[in-house]
C-alpha cells in the first residue's frame, strides 16, 4: 500500500486549512488565528469523552487531529455546551494576550473544516455526539 495522501501532504493541507481558517474569520495572518482553531478545536473537545472525542478526531485531517488531542486533560469531566457567548469566551481563554478570535470564530473554523473534511464521514460521526455537537459545527451563524 502506498502512503497515504493525508499523511503525505499533512503540513500543505493544514496550511490550506489555516488559510481558509483565517479568511473566512476575517483575520491577516494564519499566526492571528493559530490560537482561534486551538480554541475551537478545545472547546469542543471539552464537551466530549474520551470516546466521543476519539471518534470525532478519526474524521479530522492528521495535523487538526493533533492539535484537537494535544494537552488533553483525561480527568476532566465533559463539559455542558453552554450559549454561543460561553463557548466564544472559552475560545477567546486560549493564550488571551494573543487571541484574535472574532465574534464568528467558531462558524470560520466550521466552515473551515468542512473543506477539509470528508463531509459525509463528518456528518455521519455528528449524531453519535453529545446534543449539541451539530449545533456547534454549523457554519452560519443562527
């Protein structure tokens, strides 16, 4: 078997990713928003367990895969979802002196990611999470 694609090209398709990442959030630099898709990707994580968790990170592209598992503490509870304004603030708690996330990051990195996904593998692995799982992943704001 050859060499997997994804694994091939993981670095240019991350950098891909952080490109759109950072268009779609309106942001100048992928440095700007390093910290917004560390955010969101934690944030989210934070409201899974370890099972749920590994299951949504088997769809990810491997850097994005990384970075969701990175720093992970596995004693810690999940947490409830919470209102959008929670879950942007949890998002902006990441290394807040050089936080850029805008008032859309959760949406830009959804979109994002969705660009960079298999979708239908995303949207399969969706309903098996929490109850709002879904409702974070949207792309449009409601």
């Amino acid at each position: 078997m050859t060499l997997p694609f994804e694994y091939q090209n993981a670095s240019l398709e991350f950098e891909r990713f952080m490109v759109d990442a950072t268009e779609l959030a309106g942001l100048s630099t992928t440095n700007m928003a390093w910290n917004m898709v560390v955010g969101v990707l934690h944030t989210f994580r934070r409201r899974l367990t370890v099972e749920d968790a590994l299951r949504f990170a088997g769809v990810l592209p491997p850097v994005l895969r990384a970075i969701f598992i990175e720093d992970w503490s596995l004693n810690e509870p999940p947490a409830a979802f919470g209102t959008k304004e929670e879950l942007l603030a949890e998002v902006r708690s990441v290394r807040t002196a050089h936080n850029f996330s805008p008032p859309n990051a959760i949406a830009a990195v959804a979109e994002a990611l969705r660009k960079h996904v298999n979708v239908a593998a995303f949207e399969h692995v969706l309903p098996t999470l929490p109850p709002g799982s879904r409702e974070f992943w949207l792309s449009e704001p409601s």
